[in-house]
C-alpha cells in the first residue's frame, strides 16, 4: 500500500518554502510503523504506530471544546507514569460515536498490548507485559460516522511486524503522510540542544489543514526527545511553550473535537538531572522546544486549505497580552481581512474594523498600522506619504507581515494564518468525498 503522496503531488498552493523538509534520522527509544487499513477509496498508509520499547514519560494538552472525541476521553482517563504505544488514524475522527467508539479504543488498545507483549518476548532479554493502559490514541477526520473497529483490529498484527527499531527520514516522512487528511504537505520539524554536556534530539511532526483555531492547541502534533525529563516537567514545559506556538494560528477560527499535541521523553540520553522548570540546565531544552512547535505551527497555516498566503499579524504595546491576542485573532479570523489580502486588495480599512470589533478599548490617536515596512496610519491618521500603488504591489507577496500598534503599553502577540480563497470552499464542500 502507498503513503499518502497523492494531496502532496496535487497541491497548488503557491508556498513552496515550507517543503524545504529537516533531515529527522534516528531518535533512540522511538520506533515507527505505518499501514494502511482501507480507511479511504484509495489506497494509503493511514494508520500510525510510534512504539516506545522500555517506554515513555508524556505529557499531553487537548481541545477545549465541549465536545471531545471518544478517543481524548480514553486518553484522559489512563493514569500511568509512562507510555508504551501511541496510534494515530485518519479518515474517521472517533467524535459522536458514542459507547461504540470508545469500546473500540478498549478492543483496540487490548489487542495493540498482547501484540506488544509478544514482541517483546521476542526482541528483549528482560520484556516486560505491556498493558492496554499504556495506549493511547489520535484520532482525526470526519465526526459522527461509525468508527472503523474492524478495518483497524485487522491491521494491527501487520502494524506490530512493521515496527522499524531504527528511524530515517523516509520513515519519519511516512508517519507525517500517514496522519495527513486534507493536508497537502507533511509537517516536520526539528531540533537539537544541549543538557550539560549532552546532545539532545527533539524531533516533531503534525497535521492540520483545516478546523483550526486553537482554544489549547490545535489538530495533532506529536514531539519526541531522547532527553530523561518527568511527567511534570513535560507538562509544565508543553503548557508554557503552546502559548505563542500552537496557540497562536488559526486558518478559520474552529477549534476541532480532536485536537492533542503530546510530548514524549525517552530518556535515552544520560544528562545532569532536572529539578524543576526554572532550573538552568533546562534553558537551551526550552528555546528549542519552542522552534519546533513553532515550526510546526507555521507549517500548518502555510498548509491552510486553499492558502496561498502566509499572513503573520503582530499587535504591540498594548496593556496586557490578552488584549493583544483578542486584536490579533480579531484580525486573523476576519473573512473579510482574509479575502482581501487573497484578492491583493490594499484595503487596510478592513483591518481597521477588526480591531475596533475585537472589544478592547482603543485610543485612536495613539493606533499604527504598517503593511510590512510601509506604513499606513501613524498617530490615527494616514501617512501624507503613503501611496497605495506600493501598498498593491506588497500585497502580491507570498509571505504578508500586518503590524499593529496600539501604544498603551508594553505587551506584545503574534498570530499566524492564512488568507481565504476560493479553493478553501471547494475543499470543505467536497470534504467527504
């Protein structure tokens, strides 16, 4: 069975900078499979297996929303110290499917634990018995139709036989295809730092196209490290670095029932210990984490469906940051804003009434605009030099920067997203399909 190349191939979006792809290689304690179960017409890798042989610490961040999908339900409610499996599937969100769909997360998560158990009995001069609780799920694709229980348990054998114990990118590039759904790239990522004197990979990859604005984070990403870092501390680190990664885009303001982003320590790697948050040896860790997510982020909205823009909103100076993040999401969501910078329109007049509908007070006098370099209202009023033929011909670039300037205060919020285009109806009116 193929990966998932065919949205790759058929992609028109005009970025193509994004698919400059990292070279993710081998990542100890990480093992990859992927197969396909016919979850789809055409024939494609779309279930995924990340297998942690001595196990994982983890920490994950769900959805917001009022309605979760039955597999963050199972995920919620396993309380073990580490992880032994993670399965991603796509095609069929597990959202509303009731008693069925969270049964077959229990079916599911028993015969992925014999499975396991056996392998290790195979592989492992000590193995140990893998329990279904140390399973735990993605899910993403469309709500509310049965879950496919039997396409997925009949693959599961095949999934456990396929575990590959050494990565490459070919491998890491396959799990990115596989959990794809109306993606048309896959998202990887990538950094390395030091612990002490230790060299430490973090690897990551995600989906997401569509049905994102996060209230938490948004769609699925996955990040590895072969650092030895606690439950708490990966908690305590993916909560604070969520806020300006994942949690700063949006393509068309929808938070999905199924979004997850977890990160898995391996520790793998022997470094000084870690003792807390604030500790110094956990610096370089921190600032690397937030490249990938990040990255990882950003490739999402360049992935936007139908984007053929890359729209970075930054308001600044404002009196606290959540001020500054309702001015940007304001402006990021509005379809009118959208559509105008996918039709090239200079029409800075829609920025105007995002920020004054965003419900922060505002003193006119003291508001900038600026288009990239060129500015447009400085003090409340139009720039004397400001000629809209150059503001155009700016608004023809793939990447468009809006700089916002409300000067009451210090705090500062960047969003990223995408414009609105013709080929994003096309997309969600055809999704099922």
């Amino acid at each position: 069975m193929g990966i998932n190349i065919t949205n790759f191939l058929s992609s028109k979006s005009k970025n193509k900078k994004m698919i400059e792809f990292q070279d993710l290689d081998h990542i100890d304690g990480v093992s990859i499979s992927t197969v396909s179960a016919n979850l789809y017409k055409d024939p494609r890798d779309d279930l995924v297996m990340f297998y942690f042989r001595d196990g994982a610490n983890f920490a994950s961040i769900y959805t917001q929303s009022k309605i979760i999908s039955e597999n963050i339900k199972w995920n919620i409610r396993q309380k073990v110290k580490k992880i032994s499996s993670l399965i991603v599937n796509t095609r069929n969100a597990n959202c509303f499917t009731g008693i069925q769909g969270y049964k077959s997360m229990e079916k599911i998560a028993q015969l992925i634990s014999e499975k396991l158990t056996e392998k290790q009995k195979e592989d492992e001069d000590h193995p140990k018995k893998i329990k279904s609780k140390e399973v735990i799920f993605g899910c993403t694709g469309t709500i509310g139709e049965v879950f496919p229980e039997e396409k997925i348990l009949n693959k599961i054998s095949e999934l456990v036989d396929k575990i590959k114990y050494t990565q490459n990118k070919y491998i890491w590039m396959k799990a990115a295809l596989g959990i794809m759904t109306t993606d048309t790239q896959p998202k990887m990522a990538m950094e390395e730092c030091l612990i002490g004197s230790s060299k430490i990979k973090i690897f990551g990859i995600a989906k997401g196209s569509g049905m994102i604005q996060p209230n938490m984070a948004t769609t699925l990403g996955y990040i590895f490290t072969d650092a030895d870092i606690s439950n708490d501390l990966l908690k305590k680190l993916l909560k604070k670095n969520i806020f300006n990664t994942f949690n700063a885009i949006t393509c068309d303001g929808d938070t999905s029932t199924n979004d997850m982003v977890s990160l898995f320590s391996t520790g793998k790697i022997k470094h000084p210990k870690i003792n807390n948050i604030n500790d110094e040896k956990l610096k370089e860790f921190d600032i690397a984490l937030n490249k990938v997510l990040l990255n990882l982020a950003k490739r999402i909205v360049s992935d936007g469906e139908g984007a053929s823009k890359i729209i970075t909103v930054k308001v600044c100076n404002c009196k606290n940051e959540n001020e500054a993040k309702k001015i940007a999401f304001s402006i990021s969501n509005s379809p009118l804003v959208k559509t105008a910078i996918a039709g090239e329109d200079p029409n800075w007049g829609r920025i105007i009434m995002a920020i004054g509908k965003a419900g922060v007070p505002i003193d006119i006098d003291k508001l900038s605009i600026d288009f990239g370099n060129l500015n447009i209202i400085h003090n409340g009023t139009m720039n004397i030099n400001y000629n809209e033929t150059e503001v155009a011909e700016y608004m023809k670039s793939h990447d468009i920067a809006i700089n916002v300037n409300i000067n009451k205060g210090s705090k500062d919020f960047t969003a990223y997203t995408m414009d609105l285009t013709k080929k994003y109806i096309e997309i969600n009116s055809d999704y099922r399909s």
